[in-house]
C-alpha cells in the first residue's frame, strides 16, 4: 500500500527484505545505503536486539525519475531473521508494496530458507497479499560459499513463479542494485496503472 | 493489489494541517505529527527538532504497534496513547482510529497535553481520513 502525496508531489513505497537469520538482508540494506548520494537518502536507524537487527531508511533513488510528476521514495527494511521474532516480521511487512526475499546458499540453510519462505507467505497471507501477486524477487547470497548449494536446487525449492532471480555476494555487493531495482521497477509498473 | 494504495488529496492535506496547527497551539507543542500505522509520515505541523520526520514515523508505529501486542497479552483492547519523557522532550503517541498515530513533541515545562483538543483533533482527523479511505475502496472496487 503507496502512500502517494499529492500535497509535496511525491510517493512513498515501502520494501521489506525477508529471509532467515545471517543470510544477508543487513548487508544489501548497508551497501545500498553507502551507495545513494547523501542528500537523497535519511538516516539508517537500526535497532539491535540480542541475536540480530532490524534497520531501515528511506531515499529518493535519483535515477527511477517521476511518475506523472511525483517523487518516488523508497523505504527499505529488513526484517529481524530468527524464528523467534515472529511478530515483528510481520509487523514490518506490514504496508509492504515489494519485498525480497534473501536466501543463504550454505547447505546447512536450506531448511531456514524453506522456513522463512513458508513464514513469508503466511504473513503475506494474513495481510491479505499473495506472494505471487506483488512486486518480488528472489535473491540467492553467499554465491561465494564453499560448499554451496548448487543453483537450480536453490531455485527449485524457493522460486515461486516468474520472479526475477539474482545470484548475489552481497558482502562485496555483487547482485545488490540489481535485486533492488527489479523489485522497485515492479513496484514503479504497479503505481503507473493505478495513477495514469 | 487488493490493498488500495493511500492518496493524499491537496485539499485533504490543508485540512489535516489546519487541524494539527490548531492543536501545536493550545498545547503548545513543538511539533505535531500524524502517520499511518505504516509508519509512514502523513502530514506535520511546528517546528520540529528531529531531522528525520520518516524515522520518526517508523519507530512511533513501531512503539504503537508493540503497546497493542501488550494490551492484548492484558486482554485490553488497547492502550489508546504512549508517552515518553525525557530530560528535555516529552512524546506523546496516540491512535487515531486504525488507520493513524497522532505524535506530539513537547518540550518539558512548557507544553502539556490538552485532552478536550487532541479528542476533537483526532475526531476530526479520523473522519477527513474515513472519507479519504472511503473514497478509494469505491475506486478499487469499480476498478476491480
């Protein structure tokens, strides 16, 4: 759900990065956040909790231009990945227009992506979303890691339908802008048929 | 999507302002804001301290959100407001209707709440917002 002003001309959208413990959602929101020109973006504020943290920041990404003149600014959040922090996930993912999931290429993970995957969709669900209706894409981080999880195993068990898929190293921001501007260029596409 | 985005009309936004302008002034706040239970910030009024009125809104629906899931454990409703003081700042957070948290900032010794304004506010802020919400369901309902 956009928040589209029409008293300042600008648009909020919000994206949210999901995706079990340790697999990476820190370190896309971190680099994505060195990366955009100081003067478009707020502060990064971050609140840590004993096993992970849950950050986020809104910009005005200079080169997704205008829809029908409005601004758009992007809110990113990532999600706190540890089972346990159940509801807060879904507080986050609250209002989300687009969402990411970030899975962890390392074989012990596979079963956290499975879970945070299933976790995904439910909240989705009780929100009244379906995963395959809304702006999304699929990340898989750690393409570094030996061992790893070979490629189209990863996408059989996690790709849904015709999301985009992004091999990612995200500690050297390697497949970083791109996740990030495959769901934003949904999320852009879903706001110009509901404006123009 | 099924959840029709929310649009902020120019006229909306005038009165909404007007409405938050009045309440700075008779509790003689520092800064009034309204956000969505999103966390996204709606619309402001004074001079605010705080450069990050996005973070602002974020954290508050966050503490909003976090009270709720204390009243229930209580088996309360809700608690309808929050509030904060601190050396300097005093905040005070609280619902307007389901859709929005109306966020005062008040520096201590000089600004206090005054109940009678902020009930009135939100009543009037809630239904500017109901017919706003309103509005747009019929839109996405015609449109579906």
């Amino acid at each position: 759900m956009s928040f589209i002003n029409y008293a300042n001309r600008e648009i909020n959208c919000k994206i949210v990065y999901y995706g079990p413990g340790l697999a990476g959602k820190t370190t896309n929101i971190t680099f994505i956040y060195d990366s955009v020109n100081p003067k478009s973006k707020g502060k990064l504020i971050s609140l840590n909790t004993e096993m992970d943290r849950t950050l986020f920041f809104d910009f005005l990404p200079l080169d997704l231009g205008n829809i029908g003149g409005f601004k758009t600014r992007f809110h990113l959040y990532t999600v706190p990945g540890q089972v346990f922090y159940e509801a807060s996930r879904k507080l986050i993912l609250k209002g989300a227009d687009g969402v990411v999931f970030v899975a962890d290429s390392h074989p012990d993970r596979m079963d956290a992506n499975i879970e945070a995957m299933r976790d995904l969709k439910e909240n989705l669900k009780e929100y009244g979303y379906e995963i395959e209706k809304i702006p999304y894409a699929l990340q898989l981080n750690k393409r570094d890691l030996s061992p790893l999880i070979p490629l189209d195993s990863l996408v059989r068990e996690l790709k849904i339908a015709n999301e985009p898929v992004f091999e990612a190293v995200a500690t050297k921001g390697t497949g970083v802008p791109e996740t990030l501007k495959a769901v934003a260029k949904q999320v852009l596409t879903v706001l110009k048929q509901d404006l123009l | 999507m099924e959840i029709p985005n929310f649009v902020l009309r120019e006229e909306e936004n005038e009165k909404l302002i007007f409405i938050l302008s009045s309440l700075l002034s008779t509790c003689r706040a520092e800064a009034v804001f309204l956000i969505n239970r999103n966390g996204q910030a709606i619309a402001s009024s004074g001079k605010s301290p705080i450069h990050d009125e996005q973070a602002l809104a974020s954290l508050s629906a966050g503490s909003v959100a976090t009270t709720h899931g204390l009243a229930r454990i209580l088996g309360e409703a809700e608690f309808s407001s929050i509030f904060h003081q601190g050396t300097r700042w005093n905040i005070h957070i609280s619902s307007v209707g389901d859709r929005a948290i109306l966020v005062l900032l008040l520096e201590k010794n000089k600004g206090s709440v005054d109940d009678a304004s902020l009930r009135r506010a939100k009543m009037i802020i809630e239904d500017v917002l109901k017919k706003n919400w309103q509005a747009r369901s019929d839109v996405s309902a015609g449109k579906s």
